[in-house]
C-alpha cells in the first residue's frame, strides 16, 4: 500500500515509520510512505505556506497554491507509476468520524493521499476541487493533521498483509466483530493480591474462548452500550448478555 501525505512537517512522521510494527512495515517495504512538503512548491524566497483569510479573523490559512501542487503532485506520482489515481483525504475535524469499518475499507485501497491541514485549515476552494473526503478522529480540534494521519497509518499499516506478527491479533481486535475485546492477563498469576481468573488457567480451550466471548460483551456493555445497538448478536450471545444484565441487577 502507497500513502502520500502532504504535509508541512514531515520529519513528525519519524514516529509512525521508524518505530514498531508499522516501522517494520515501512523497512521491509509493506508500506510506502510518500511526502509532500507544500513548501517545496511556494514560489516566493521564503517559502510561504500561509496567508491571512479573507473578511479578517484570527489564524492564517494554508496558502493555496502551495498546497494545490502539492496535492497533485502525489497524485501523478501514482499516475506515473501506472497507478490509478488515488483518492484524497483530508484530516479535518469537520469530517466523518473514522471507524474499525471505515480503516478496514480504506484499507482495501493500493493507494490513497492524507492531506494534513495547519493554522486554521485549508481554502474552502481547494476542498470542493481537490478533495474527495473530509475525516476526522472525533469531535475535538487538534493544531494540524499530521497527530491524526499517524493515527490513521497506524491503523491502516496494521491491516495489510503480513504486517502483524499474529493474524489473529487483527480478527480479535475490539471493534473487528463489533464489540470490544476481553479482558486479557499475563504473569504473576497473582499480583497484589487480584489473582487472574481460574478459567484461564484451566486449559479447557473451548471453556476459555466462550468465558472470553461473554466477557467481551460485558466489558462492551459496560463501557460501550452504544455498540450493541449496532451490533448483530447470535441468539447465544443475546442469551449471554441477557445473564450478565440479570447479573449485575442482582448485584445492585
């Protein structure tokens, strides 16, 4: 998978594509990751990529030329390379909330383009001709992209092919069947004195995988009721969470 991101500070991407799995990634060549500095396509001596909004107001924007030619240099890079032409993000916390759904989808994807805005964000003309989705890590504002492309990469870098260690790691992640993922232990068995639970020391694999998928739907409903809403239940796991609903009212 090839991500070209354009953005003004390259050199903070160190930390998605040096370090760990998605590090391992980028060094045996699993994932390319491509830059564009809008700075190198300002036109005047001090290499420009701001300017004031027009109608006054506080904060600057990203200089629009700058960033246009940046933007479509990623993409021909593609087009060079006998690529389709890839879709282009733009990280904006007016965009659609990023699910498990919508990385797994974009996943899928053999090329593709972050865009991190800076200052105040980008031209609203530049948005409606260059770009094809606004995406957002939630309903906070942070001081650029760059923070949520990592984000995103991360997560993007772990659904390819043979990046994770452990293939199952990724279809018993939380939100891979739509609920979160169990409580997990590891050594000392005691620690403090909470001890890990017994079944997990059991060695009955099939007790120890349904005792998991009831945990899973009680760490979800008591941490992300709103997940189960969405969900699609089997009639054992409705049965099961009917038991853990029935549970904690008598614990009440």
């Amino acid at each position: 998978m090839r991500i070209a991101i354009v953005t003004v500070f390259p050199e903070m991407f160190a930390a998605v594509s040096e370090f760990g799995v998605i590090g391992r990634a980028v060094k045996d060549k699993k994932l390319n990751l491509e830059f564009y500095n809008p700075r190198n396509f300002a036109e005047d001596s001090r290499k420009t990529v701001d300017d004031k909004p027009f109608g006054g107001g506080p904060g600057m924007l990203m200089k629009t030329g700058p960033l246009v030619a940046a933007i479509r240099a990623a993409k021909t890079s593609s087009l060079e390379n006998s690529r389709p032409e890839p879709k282009v993000y733009y990280l904006s916390p007016q965009g659609k909330a990023i699910k498990q759904s919508c990385v797994e989808s974009l996943a899928e994807e053999d090329d593709l383009v972050l865009v991190c805005g800076r200052y105040q964000g980008i031209d609203e003309r530049v948005i409606r001709s260059e770009i094809d989705e606004e995406i957002s890590l939630g309903d906070f504002v942070l001081s650029g992209g760059e923070v949520a492309a990592m984000a995103l990469i991360d997560s993007l870098g772990r659904c390819q092919p043979d990046v994770l260690g452990d293939v199952g790691s990724l279809n018993e992640d939380s939100f891979s069947n739509g609920l979160l993922h169990c409580p997990e232990y590891t050594r000392p068995g005691n620690f403090e004195g909470h001890a890990v639970p017994e079944i997990l020391l059991s060695g009955h694999h099939e007790a120890i995988k349904e005792w998991r998928q009831e945990q899973s739907l009680k760490v979800t409903w008591e941490k992300r009721p709103d997940l189960l809403e969405a969900a699609t239940l089997s009639k054992k796991q409705e049965s099961q969470l009917k038991k853990i609903k029935s549970q904690a009212d008598k614990a009440k």
